[in-house]
C-alpha cells in the first residue's frame, strides 16, 4: 500500500526511489544516445564499449539495466548476460561468477543485476566459492566459451557488464584479464559483449592501457544536468508515477532550487524531490515552492529543516532563502530562518545570490560615502583629461593590397589596365561536397576528453550529442556565438548539423 504522502499528491507509486529503476527512467538527451550507442555495440559486435560519468549518480547503472531490459525483449531467453557490480575480486572469482552467469546459474528474473556483497553470501558467493575451487581458470574459460558459442548458434546475443569500474584503478592483473576475455571469438566475431562502466577516473585509467583502450571502440562520457533536463526528469517521474492531470507540482522557484543544489546529480535531484514531496505532505502545500524546497535544503545541509515564520510582502528582489536573495518575480519573503546553505547559487540570468545585511554600522556608511566621491573625483579627471587622448587611440582599419603578379604586368605594359586592378587581400572559397558557406574549409582536432555537441552556437543550446578527444571534423560554417565565442558547425554522425565551441578544438 501506498504511503499517505504519496496518495496525498495523487500518486500511485513512488516517483523518485533512490534505487536503480529502468521502468522510470527518462530516455532522452545523452541517455537516449548512450543507450543507442550500447545497442549499436551489441548488434554489430563491436566487442567492447566504455560508459563514464563525470561523477557519481548520473544513471550508468540505470542505463545498463535499460540495455538489458531491451535485449530481453528482443532475443527472449536467447539473450544471456553477467552483472559485476562489486568488481574486487580476484581474477579465478571473477571467470568463475562470469562463467556461473552463462550455465546453470542465471539473473533473477525481476530484471535486476546480482549482487556480490554480504547479504548475498549463502546465494552468490557459494557457486563462485565451488566453480573456483573445484575447477581452475582454465576450465572455466572453456565453459564459458562453450555457453557462449551455444548462445551464438542460437542466434541470441551476450553482454559481460562490470560496474562500478573505477574500483579497478591499479589493479592492471585485473584488468588485463577482462582485456584478454573480449578475445573470445567463433568465426571471426566476437562471442559477446563487453561493457565496462564507471567513474571519471576509470577514464584516464584505460586510456593508460591502449591495447584494452582500442578494444572498447564504443564510448560515451556522461554528464551533469541542465535545468531543462532537471525539470524534464522531474515531470517524466511524476506522470509514470500516476499524475494524472496537467499541473505543476514543483514551482519554477523549487526547480531552481533542486539544479543548483544538486549541480545537475540525478541521484541527488531525485532524493530532494522526495523529500520535498513528505514535507510538502506535512505543511498540507498545494505545491512544491520556495518554502518547501528551503526545508529541504536545511534538512539535507544537516540545519534542521525548520522555518521561523513566513509572512507575505512586496518585494523587487524576490524571495530570500537562507539569507539569500533570488532575483525573481515572487512576492514571498522569508526571515529569520535557519543558517545559510554552504553552496554558490547562481541564477540563469548570472545575477548571484547576495547575502541581506539588515543592520550596517555608521562606520562602513562614512567609508562607502568617501569611496562614492573618490571614485567621481577619479572618473571626472579621466574624462576632462584622458578622454581626447583616449578617442585619438582608436585603431583605424586599413584596406591591405597585393602587389600585381606577373601577369598583371604584362597587361598593364600591353595597355590592358582593366585587368591590372589591385586585388584585395580576401581568402577565395574553396570547393567541398558539404561546404555550402563560401569559407575556406577546416578540420577541427578535439582536445578535450569529451566535447558537447549543440543544435546551435550557444553554450544554451540543446546538447544533441558527444564527440571524444582525437577525434576530427570537417568545419562547414562558423559563427560568433552570444557571448563572444567562436562556434564550428559540423556534420555530427554525416547528416545532423553540430556545433562545438572554440574553447574545445583546435582548428587546422
């Protein structure tokens, strides 16, 4: 049965439980593309693939369990697959689990991966304990080959997946040995696939090894969310959870609040939202608004969650959470409230928080007061005196021109002037099959790990895909973007304009 809160916001099911849920999850933006480049891996053999996140509880394990929901569905009881979530076990472990996985042993049937830890003792760490000590590593590999090429003939597929990856880092025995087991082949193709998973450092950590780094030719680099993509997932819960009709529950100010303290963490967006959902269950709130959201914050930081008072007034600036100001249009201020939150909020606008002082003692108003007039002094002196000087300074531009070739000369001693005309120093277009823009074309060298792809030259724009470092592009069009930048587009996948900004290429 359902929780009270829950059934009092019209739900019928949890919409934001901490633990790995595919049935809940958003598939767009870069997990819908990641999921794509898992399937594209899988169907084609490519035999390994990479996924990393920027930091922890950005949903790779979600997307896994996704994948294999997916491949279910597709090859039914054709599709087989190992889950190594808890990778620190010894090189025999981890054949034997993986080749545990492949015979007489498989997943649960409630489509969640197996778990080795201390609850699972009696039920996972036995067959792993018996296939280890009463066969070697050998043998198992040879089983596991046997299963595999079994699965083959019957024209399903197989996934190897090892979680949480980045545990691995500096154990290169371990890693080798998942290496040499992408090269289970049967016919010239791969036997299965190979999915590594893990934290930023599991990254570096494999591009340091490049005989396993080219055998994982499918990669994709996760990253925080945008506060589209918060708002997004928010609602995408909250429908699958039962919300039936088209209102809002979490104000523009709550949603605000969630992306800056969360820094754009799925896991973390999801643990305030239902936090916010109880304690707007106890206030009996119509919604989730600043006053929620400022409990939660204060919960969360260890504060307390608790508010003095909350009065309604008139005020240009907006509501304070905390002792900080949002610059908004909401009328709601909120005093004497607990400490403030340790965290640099910033709006979308780029106007900071600021900290209220109510009480300025006559000191700092005399010394703010002597600054004001030394500063007119300072700005009066430079127009009276510097300011001619400063206007005569303003570069003037010059038209460049190139010296006649010999053939201009030529003309102009034949009398034949009409051709002789200086030519200005332009850069003439060059020819290409997808350059329509008249500029010279370009490649660009990324130079970044992971480089986000734009439908348009802003930093804004919906992010459509990933590009890696080393990889190259040929530039079609450039563009100055908003906030001065320089923008390349390019054809992403062959057929979809992208941009990349200039912070993350080198231009050749």
């Amino acid at each position: 049965m359902s929780e009270d809160y829950i059934e009092y916001w019209g739900l019928k099911e949890h919409p934001f439980l901490l633990a790995p849920d595919s049935n809940m999850m958003y598939m767009a933006g870069q997990y819908y593309e990641c999921l794509e480049r898992l399937k594209y891996a899988v169907n084609t053999n490519k035999g390994g693939a990479l996924v990393v996140s920027e930091d922890a509880g950005l949903g790779k394990t979600t997307i896994l369990l996704k994948l294999i929901n997916e491949m279910k569905g597709i090859y039914g009881s054709a599709f087989k697959y190992a889950f190594i979530d808890h990778p620190t076990l010894t090189a025999s472990q981890l054949i034997a689990y993986i080749a545990g996985c492949f015979t007489n042993d498989t997943p649960d049937e409630d489509n969640r991966p197996r778990n080795l830890t201390i609850d699972f003792v009696h039920n996972r760490m036995q067959i792993v304990s018996d296939l280890s000590h009463s066969q070697d590593k050998l043998k198992n590999l040879m089983i596991l080959k046997e299963a595999l090429i079994e699965i083959k003939q019957q024209g399903g597929k197989s996934i190897i997946i090892v979680d949480e990856g980045q545990m691995l880092c500096g154990s290169q025995d371990i890693l080798q040995e998942l290496r040499i087991l992408i090269n289970l082949t049967y016919n010239n193709e791969y036997l299965h696939t190979f999915i590594l998973s893990g934290q930023r450092q599991l990254w570096n950590e494999i591009k340091s090894i490049p005989e396993f780094w080219q055998r994982l030719p499918v990669r994709y680099y996760f990253v925080p969310l945008q506060i589209k993509e918060t708002r997004d997932i928010i609602k995408h819960r909250l429908m699958k959870a039962g919300l039936k009709d088209e209102r809002e529950l979490f104000t523009d100010d709550a949603i605000e609040i969630i992306q800056r303290y969360s820094m754009g963490s799925p896991r973390t967006i999801i643990a305030m939202s239902d936090l916010s959902l109880l304690i707007g269950y106890t206030d009996r709130s119509s919604k989730i608004s600043f006053k929620e959201m400022s409990k939660v914050v204060n919960a969360m930081s260890g504060r307390g969650d608790s508010i003095a008072y909350i009065k309604e007034e008139k005020t240009e600036k907006g509501p304070v959470l905390n002792g900080f100001t949002i610059a908004d249009e909401k009328k709601v201020i909120v005093k004497k409230m607990a400490p403030s939150i340790p965290i640099n909020l910033n709006l979308n606008d780029g106007t900071a928080y600021k900290t209220k002082k109510e009480h300025v003692r006559p000191f700092f108003t005399v010394l703010a007061i002597l600054s004001a007039i030394i500063a007119g002094l300072a700005g009066g002196y430079y127009f009276t005196f510097a300011g001619k000087e400063a206007i005569s300074a303003i570069p003037v531009k010059k038209e460049v021109l190139i010296k006649p070739d010999d053939k201009q000369r030529q003309e102009i001693q034949e009398g034949n002037t009409q051709k002789a005309e200086p030519v200005k120093n332009e850069e003439k277009p060059q020819s290409s099959n997808n350059n329509t823009t008249g500029k010279p074309e370009k490649e660009a060298l990324i130079i970044v790990s992971a480089a986000n792809v734009r439908n348009a030259p802003d930093m804004n724009a919906a992010r459509i895909g990933m590009i890696f470092e080393g990889e190259k592009v040929k530039i079609i069009d450039e563009k100055k973007g908003i906030a001065g930048k320089r923008w390349y587009k390019f054809y992403l996948y062959g057929n979809k304009d992208g941009w990349v900004s200039e912070d993350v290429v080198s231009i050749r």
